[in-house]
C-alpha cells in the first residue's frame, strides 16, 4: 500500500503523490491553525480513568509542531481525497481557510492529539 509524505518547501507544505507534490499551504499559517509552533502532550483525567492501563509517561513532553507535520505519511485515498479539495479560498475573513488546508489541518490534529500510527 502507497503511503505519501509531507514535505516543506520554501515556507509552503506539499504532500507527495504519484502525480506530483499537491500544495497545501504556507506553513506558518498551518502552524498557526494548531495553536502555535508547540504542542504540549496532556491527557485528561477522564482518559486516564477510563484507560487506566494506558501509557502516559510522554505527558509534558513538547512536541515541534512542523517536525511532526513533517513525519506524516497519508494514504492514496488521502491524497486523492486533498487533491479533489479546493485550494482557495470561497471566503476572506481573518479565519478562513481553504478546504485543502483545512482537511490537512484536521489530520494534523488528530496526529497532535493521537499521535502517529
């Protein structure tokens, strides 16, 4: 199963395909979607009782945002799925974002919250 990476390129963020990289966005702008440069493992007291065998010794470590964006790998579903997304914006309001970014930016999360499988 093909898996594509994360690349930045001159302050913008592409992901792989078999087509050729798919721009995403300027990366300063992705890490401002997720709060900033940091991110900062923590997991909730409701987590940690309802999983109480669940490992959280990473708790407090500080993770570099663009680093991790840099390991993602996505599927070809993934990919195709971004490259069907628009990449400008319909809206110009101070939070807006175009759907590709947008998509990229909420698995990006996930990866931030959950880590990387």
């Amino acid at each position: 199963m093909a898996r594509y990476g994360t690349v930045v390129e001159d302050g913008t963020v592409y992901v792989e395909s078999g087509d050729g990289p798919i721009e995403i966005g300027p990366v300063d702008r992705i890490v401002a979607a997720v709060g900033g440069p940091a991110w900062t493992i923590t997991y909730s007291e409701a987590d940690k009782q309802a999983h109480p065998g669940m490992d959280t010794s990473d708790e407090g470590l500080t993770v570099d945002v663009v680093d991790m964006l840099r390991t993602m790998t996505h599927s070809e579903r993934f990919v195709e799925t971004l490259a069907t997304h628009p990449a400008e914006l319909d809206d110009d309001g101070p939070e807006a974002m175009p759907p590709r970014m947008g998509l990229f930016v909420g698995k990006l999360l996930e990866n931030l919250e959950n880590g990387l499988s």
